[in-house]
C-alpha cells in the first residue's frame, strides 16, 4: 500500500428491477482508498458482483472483509461473503457462510445486520 494510503473502504450498490413477472435484485462492491488527509480515491467501481449486499465489516486488521448478502446463488438463502483485502484494496472471494442463517421466506424480516466480534 502506498505511504500516503491509511487503508480501503467499500460501497455497495444495489439495483433492484421489477416488472410484471418477476423481480430481480443485483449489486455490486466498490472499493475506496483513504488517504491519510480524509480524500477519496475509487478503485474498482465493480469489485465484486454480489446478490443484495445488506451489510459490510472490516476484521479489525483490515485484511479481511465480510458481506452480508441477502440471497446467494439466486435463491433466498441469506449467506456472510468473506473476502480477502491485499494492500491495493482488491478483493478475493475466500467463501460463503450459509449455515445457520435463516432464509428470508422462514421469518418476516430476515437477516437484517452483521455484527463482528475479534
């Protein structure tokens, strides 16, 4: 990472298309580079494709990256995207938790947050 660089930051981007037989939602990471004066530099604008990112967090190195993503594989089974971060703020899909998760269809609001404990 450069030396004026203090670390990376993501953005999801979600758009959601209907029409009259289905509905469909896609999204996206972005990743963002912070220098050490608070100035935003876009990396990827598209780091990654992901269904329905609903929530995002760091691990506490910043080397790691987990995304909650409100379906996976086009259904509605919720899942935790882990991602691996290098220095460059490049993205590297390392798994998908699914296990444990309630999918959208068994409780009202599904899951709705991410919260992480290191």
């Amino acid at each position: 990472m450069k030396s004026d660089v203090c670390g990376c930051a993501v953005t999801s981007n979600v758009m959601t298309l209907n029409s009259n037989d289905n509905t469909s939602v896609e999204g996206t990471l972005s990743t963002v580079q912070v220098n050490k004066k608070g100035h935003l530099s876009l990396i990827d604008p598209i780091a990654t494709e992901i269904s329905w990112p609903l929530d995002s967090a760091f691990s506490h190195q910043g080397n790691f990256l987990y995304v909650l993503s409100g379906g996976t594989g086009g259904s509605d089974q919720p899942g935790i995207y882990i991602y691996g971060v290098d220095g460059e703020c490049t993205l590297t899909e390392i798994g998908v938790i699914e296990d444990g998760l309630p999918a959208f269809d068994l409780t009202m609001n599904g899951v709705v947050g991410l919260a992480l404990y290191m």
